[in-house]
C-alpha cells in the first residue's frame, strides 16, 4: 500500500472545513446531531448508518419527506443510492489525505427533508487504521565523524513519517547492534519522535573507517509496520573546532504568495578554524520532500529561497534540520521552523441547494427557496464572508449559521409579470483587497390560475343588415388570459339571460367567433344584446362577461302601401301583383275649380326606415295630365290649371308612390275625379260608376241571397195555406199585418270602401243606392233649396210603389198625380271627413 508522509497529512487537513451546526430553517428546530463513526478505506457503497430511520422517517414518509443530502466538500463521500433510507459511501475515503494529522477527523453534512422543511445536521467520524507504514526521507544517510570526536557526541537523525495518527503513528526508533554507537530517542512538543545517534567510545580512523548501521521506525498499529533507512559513517581526521549556528532554532514566517526565487530566510554559522577547516557548506539534513519542492539552500551562502507555490491552504507549517559543514568534517545543526502567513488569495465559493424550484408564484413571504453554504479556505479575516443578492428581486437573504444563508421569498411574485428570476448571489470576504465570487439561480415561478379572462372591449356593437343568411358570422369577440396552460385557456359562451337569445345568435367555444342562428328582420327587431362569458380552464375557474349589441340594418324589403285611396297593384323591383282591389271612389270637382284646388290625398307608408322609407309621389296616367298635379312628398292631388269646360266630365288618375331604397320599390293608388258643378250633375256618371262597379263575387252572392229568399217565400206561402185552413174563421193577424206591409226592408246599398281612409280633408261624395236609371227618371231638384239631413236619411229610400191615401209624400204636400209612378228618393249624398 502506498505510504503518505505526515506532510502531505496536514496539507489535506488545511483543505477541510467543518460546516457549523445550522439553525432551523423552517417552522420547528432540527433535533441534535446525528453522529456515525467508520473506519477509512471503506469501499464504495458500504454503509454508514440507517439514516431514515435516526430521523424517525418511516418507508411510507420518504416519497412525500424528498430526504436528501447537502454536502460543503468538495467531493461528495456520501450518498443515499436508490434505497434512499440508508447513508453509503459513494468514495473512498482517506483519512489521511482529507484530515492530515487532525484528529478527530469529522466529516459533516446536511439531511434535508420537505412537508414540512427541515435540516438535520449529521455528523460522519472517519477513523484511522494503520495503513501507512512508517518513512524516512531519505534510503541512505552518510555522516562523517572526526576521529577525535569525543565520546557522548550525539549527532540528529533523518526522522521517520508516518501519516496514521494515535497509535498507528510512529512510536519508536531501532538501531542495529554496535559497540561504538547507540540511539536516543527523544520527543518534540509536538509530540513527534526524533532519533539521535551517540558516539559511545573514541573512533579509531586507522582501525576502521566506515561503520554501516540500519536505523528502523516502528509504529503502534496491530499488525505494526515499520521503515528502515542504512547509516554510513565515515571517520575522517581531526578538526579542531566544529561550526556554531548563530540560533540553535530559526523561526520563519513566510508569505504564502511570495514569488518564486525570493530570499525566505538566512541561516549562519561560524568556525574558529582557519583555512578549509573554516570553510563551512549549508546542507538540509533532515527535511520532508514537500519543504524540499518549495525551498532551496544554498549550500555557500546559507541562503533560501522560494522555488515553489506556497499555498497556506495546502501546507501551514514546514520543519527542517540544517547542516554547516566545515572544511575538516565538523558538522553542526540547527533547526528552522517554517510558519506560511495566510493573504487572501481564495476567492469565497458558494454550493446551492434549490429548495423550491419552480416556486408557485401564490408562495406567502418568506418561504424557503435554497439554502446557500458559503466556504472561504483564507483565515482570520480573509474567510469572513458576507453575502447578498444583486439587483432589485422579491427576494432576500437570511442568515442561518455560520456561513449558511437561507434564501427566502421577501414579497408576492406575479408570474404574469416575471415568469422567471435570474438570481445572482455574490460572497465577499472581508480581506483587503476584498475577493469574491457569484453564484447563479434561475428560479421559475409556476403559474396558478390568479387572472380571470379580460375581453378586449367591455362592450361589442356589431352591425348586420336583415336577410342575412343564418349561419352568417356577426362579429368574433377575444378574451385574452394572462395566466398559462390551462390556466390562460379560454372557451366562449352566452352567459345567464342570455341564454334565451339562442335562437338569435350561437357562440363558437374555441374562437369565441359569434354566429347568426336565423335571417333578420329590421321591421320585428331592429336591436338586442346578448353577454358572452369568457372562463379559464383553471381550477377554480375564473370567467367575466362582455356584452354584444348586435343592430339589424333595414334593407329596402318593403314597397309602400296606400292607405288612401285602397291601392291598385303594387309595382317595383320585387313587388308582388296585388289582388283586385276594391273600385276607387270618385272625388267630385267642380267645374269652376280654379288651379290649385285640393282634389285628393293620397296617403301611403313604408315599413322600412330611413332612406327606404322616404316617399315621392308621382302622377304617371291622367287624361289630362296638365290639369293635375301632385306633390312631390305631400301626395296631395291639385288642379294645377282652372278646370273649363273642354275637359271630360271623368278623369282618371294614376299615382305612383316610390321609395328611395335601392333598388326602388313602389305602389299605385287609382282615383276617380268627375267633373260637375252640382251633384245632381255627377249623380249619372256616378250611377254608371256604381252599376259597373258589382263585382262578380257580388253578383254571386245576390245570386245566392234570391235562391233563399225564394225558398223562404214557398216555405212561408205552405204554412199560410195550412193555417188558412186551420181558421176559417178569418186570416190571422199576422197574415194582415204583413198584408199592411206597404215599404220595402231592403236597407240602403252602400260601396265597399265606404269606411277606409283618414283623410285630413272632408269630400263630398254621393252613391246610387241601387242599379244606374235613366237620367230623367230622376227627380227635377225642387225650387227651394235642399233641406240638410242627415246621412242615414239621405242614403234611406222608399220603395217605387202607389202611396196609399193616408200616407203623405213630404211635409203636408200631396202628390202631383197619384196615378203616375213613383220614384223612391235616392240617397243624394255621403259626407264624411
């Protein structure tokens, strides 16, 4: 097995450093240490300790607990493996190499568990076992003795090393059998073990002048171990005085970064010889092979200089034995005692443990992200260390212990606004100058559902014109969701009241596009609002609601219709034939109209609005188009000359009321105008109006109304004979009061459109009540002038029969000749507004 010198020892000692005893980092204390203890050179995987179970972590705890190890070395010995409940080795462990001649030799680190957070603090005793055997720096030691050297001279050894400690360590010194010489072992206050040889008697150069002796170190381990190293000694002749030292002990202290080839230190000695006897040459007799890469002496001048890195952190402290040599052999030695004074040459370095990552952007204050272990090899001042964070970041640093910081949350964090953090913690050492060293974390903040959909406007307004097809986009409304994933997908709806609008409109989930469910019309709704919900699929889920005011634009879908005088057949871009429209009335115009006077208007409506329903009025058929005209937007029909006696006594007008829609549509009104100064005078183109004027359907039903009154004449003459014949006695008195029955019970006849229209104007217009006559079997008007009565009294005829004596014709006048036949009095006119 490879043998490591006590040197090299202590350099791995400088390269440890204990983490202290964390404070809680979470809601409770940790408990006290965990401590195990196993002997070095373990294998890789052996076991430590139960670990999970000296926590008090059952199987069924570790997967929701996360337990895990946290480490300050630089090498990670320890490990859980898979099991994940038992602490291993994960690498060979040295004790030497890591600990040197430090005892104990202590390892630490960290458990950290989760649900809640916790460290626990554990403590790992690595103990020596006696793998090293004992060394001497040197195979072959010559030393020269003058023949005159007097008894009890002792002379210093090369030392032995041995890098186990305790009883492994060196603990004696063996010489080979010799009269002339014997060993004095002594020991330092460091406790090491130096050996020394004594002259027991007088040499001899002429009977012998080499002696060759075997010097043996020898440990206390079981089994013990040992190293040998061979003494030549050559007797030479006599020197009067040996060399003297100017300090038995020389005490150094050297910079750590002193350049290489610097002056270190001096050593001197004198003799009080003269000539070569007083030539003195500078040797290290006893010195470990790390002193000797970084030291050199020389041999004429006594000086050392630095040929090597010093590092404090590697090796604190050398120890070497020098020699002075005279020219005759003499020899002298003196101790050096190398201190390395520590500058601050180490930058500090950070290890992070991440905690929480990615952390819920909902984290309360002050909740745990990592633990942050800080290690500076420098001493004294140069291995304070303080830490913070660069930058503005909602988060700050706590201290735990010693060189441990707890990186906690120091405000809420909104992912919307920072999905991430790029945090850069810098340690800085208190040294001058002043080092230091950054450590980064990138820390992503998890999204939770925290923004309800935002529509883009609160309030939508769309337009569509009526007739539209069903299916027909209408407008497409967008809500946008900060939040991600699921959180900021968003599905459309129609929310609450709205749901009764259905038949109107549909909303698509996905694209929130809003979708006509049926054509439109402007006349039944010219406008509603429906809301639409926008909801996350977050859990809970979060919504908020726009509203759509949708507005039906009119087209021009609708052709004008008179209202007065009734229409003809309507006209236009798709209008439709109407049916056959009852006969126009006749308006009456005197003869002595003068331009200007009002014949007629003509009232019509529109059921589009806007433009579609503005109105024009125009004259397209008259027999005298230059005797009327008619306004543009009023529809009023005047005389647009005085009227004379050339023109015809009937004329007919044709108006056409347009729209301005596009395309126009339009309807016709007819109007029957006579001419006449008196109505005695329109009475026959009236009566000829009235007779042409019966319709079919009205001949029909006459037709049908004489069959029954026919057949109610025989049923009625059938049941007169039986009661004839039932009383002889005389007809009874119903059959003479229908026998007295001298007038007619056919009331007044009057045209279909006697009740349409709400003119502004008040019209004189008169109406046969019956067939046209002859225009002389009317009555010659009488001299005195008509007297006013009322229209039931005008429109009331009698029937054309003799008048009995007793009846009166008029107001006490009889009749101008009995026997010539009369004629019943025609209904002469109707008024009406």
């Amino acid at each position: 097995m490879e043998v490591r010198p006590a040197a090299q020892g202590r350099a791995a000692a400088g390269r440890v450093a204990l983490l202290a005893v964390l404070l809680p980092v979470c809601c409770r204390a940790a408990p006290e240490r965990i401590r195990y203890a196993i002997p070095e050179e373990l294998g890789r995987g052996s076991l430590v300790g139960p670990l999970a179970r000296d926590l008090g972590l059952s199987p069924a705890d570790l997967p929701a607990r996360k337990l895990r190890i946290v480490s300050g070395d630089e090498k990670q010995y320890f490990t859980l493996w898979e099991d994940n409940t038992n602490l291993r080795i994960n690498e060979r462990i040295d004790r030497e190499g890591i600990c040197g001649a430090v005892s104990p030799c202590v390892l630490s680190l960290e458990a950290v568990v989760e649900n809640p957070f916790n460290i626990f603090h554990v403590s790992v005793t690595i103990q020596d076992i006696n793998d090293n055997a004992p060394q001497f720096d040197r195979e072959f030691v010559a030393i020269e003795m003058i023949e005159s050297t007097p008894p009890g001279t002792r002379f210093p050894l090369s030392s032995g090393r041995d890098p186990d400690i305790g009883a492994n360590s060196l603990q004696n010194y063996q010489l080979t059998p010799n009269p002339l010489f014997s060993l004095v072992v002594r020991e330092s206050p460091d406790r090491t073990k130096h050996a020394e040889l004594v002259l027991e008697k007088s040499l001899d150069r002429e009977k012998q002048r080499n002696h060759h002796l075997i010097l043996t170190a020898v440990d206390g381990g079981d089994p013990v171990r040992s190293g040998t190293t061979q003494i030549k000694i050559n007797v030479t002749d006599a020197n009067d005085n040996a060399p003297v030292f100017t300090k038995e002990i020389y005490k150094v202290r050297v910079l750590e970064n002193l350049p290489e080839g610097s002056l270190a230190f001096q050593v001197k000695a004198t003799d009080g010889d003269e000539g070569t006897n007083a030539e003195i040459t500078y040797s290290f007799s006893d010195m470990a092979n790390s002193a000797r890469q970084v030291f050199t002496l020389d041999s004429r001048t006594g000086d050392v200089k630095v040929t090597g890195p010093l590092d404090y952190e590697e090796e604190k402290y050398y120890e070497a034995t020098v020699e002075g040599r005279d020219g005759g052999g003499l020899i002298a030695h003196a101790k050096v005692h190398i201190d390395i004074l520590d500058v601050n040459d180490n930058a500090p370095t950070l290890s992070l443990l991440p905690i929480l990552n990615p952390i819920p952007e909902d984290s309360v204050p002050s909740t745990v992200v990592a633990v942050i272990n800080v290690r500076d090899r420098d001493s004294g001042d140069n291995r304070q260390v303080s830490c913070n964070i660069d930058g503005d970041l909602p988060f700050r640093l706590e201290p735990s212990a010693e060189n441990t910081y707890k990186l906690i949350t120091a405000s809420a964090m909104d992912r919307e606004k920072v999905s991430a953090y790029n945090i850069t913690i810098t340690a800085r050492d208190r040294g001058s100058p002043a080092l230091s060293s950054r450590a980064a974390l990138v820390l992503e903040v998890s999204d939770v559902n925290d923004n309800a959909p935002v529509f883009e406007e609160a309030a939508y307004s769309a337009y569509v014109a009526e007739n539209n097809a069903a299916g027909a986009p209408v407008l497409r409304v967008r809500a946008r969701d900060a939040d991600a994933g699921a959180n900021g997908r968003v599905s459309y709806w129609l929310a609450g009241g709205s749901a009764g609008l259905a038949p109107y409109v549909s909303v698509e989930a996905r694209s929130g596009a809003v979708y006509a469910q049926r054509s439109f019309d402007y006349e039944q709704c010219r406008e509603f609002a429906v809301a639409v919900r926008a909801q996350d699929g977050g859990a809970p889920a979060r919504s908020s609601t726009a509203t759509v005011r949708v507005f039906v634009l009119d087209r021009n879908d609708n052709a004008p219709r008179v209202l007065w005088p009734a229409a003809g057949a309507a006209a236009g871009a798709g209008a439709a034939p109407a049916a056959a429209a009852a006969p126009a009335p006749f308006e009456v115009v005197p003869r002595s109209a003068e331009a200007g006077y009002v014949v007629a208007k003509v009232v019509a409506v529109d059921a589009d609005a806007g433009r579609n329903a503005w109105l024009s009025y125009e004259l397209v058929q008259a027999p005298e188009p230059a005797l009327f005209r008619v306004g543009l937007h009023s529809g009023e029909v005047r005389t647009a000359r005085a009227v004379s006696e050339r023109d015809a006594a009937k004329q007919r007008l044709v108006v056409v009321v347009k729209d301005h829609g596009q395309p126009a549509l339009s309807a016709t009104a007819t109007l029957h105008v006579v001419l006449a100064e008196s109505l005695q005078e329109a009475l026959p183109e009236l009566s000829e109006r009235a007779a042409g004027a019966a319709s079919p359907a009205e001949l029909q039903f006459y037709l049908v109304l004489a069959l029954a009154l026919l057949s109610a004449l025989f049923l009625l003459s059938v049941a007169l004979a039986v009661l004839a014949r039932v009383r002889r006695a005389g007809p009874p008195a119903v059959l003479r009061c229908l026998g007295a029955q001298r007038f007619s019970v056919a009331g007044a006849a009057f045209p279909a459109d006697f009740c349409e229209g709400t003119l502004p104007y008040s019209y004189n217009l008169c109406v046969a009540p019956g067939r046209a006559v002859a225009e002389g079997a009317w009555l010659p008007p009488p001299s005195p002038p008509l007297p006013s009565l009322p229209a039931e009294e005008l429109l009331g005829g009698e029937p054309c029969a003799k008048r009995s004596p007793s009846s009166s014709v008029g107001a006490g006048e009889p009749p101008a000749d009995p026997d010539a036949p009369q004629v019943c009095k025609p209904a002469l006119s109707r008024c009406f507004p």
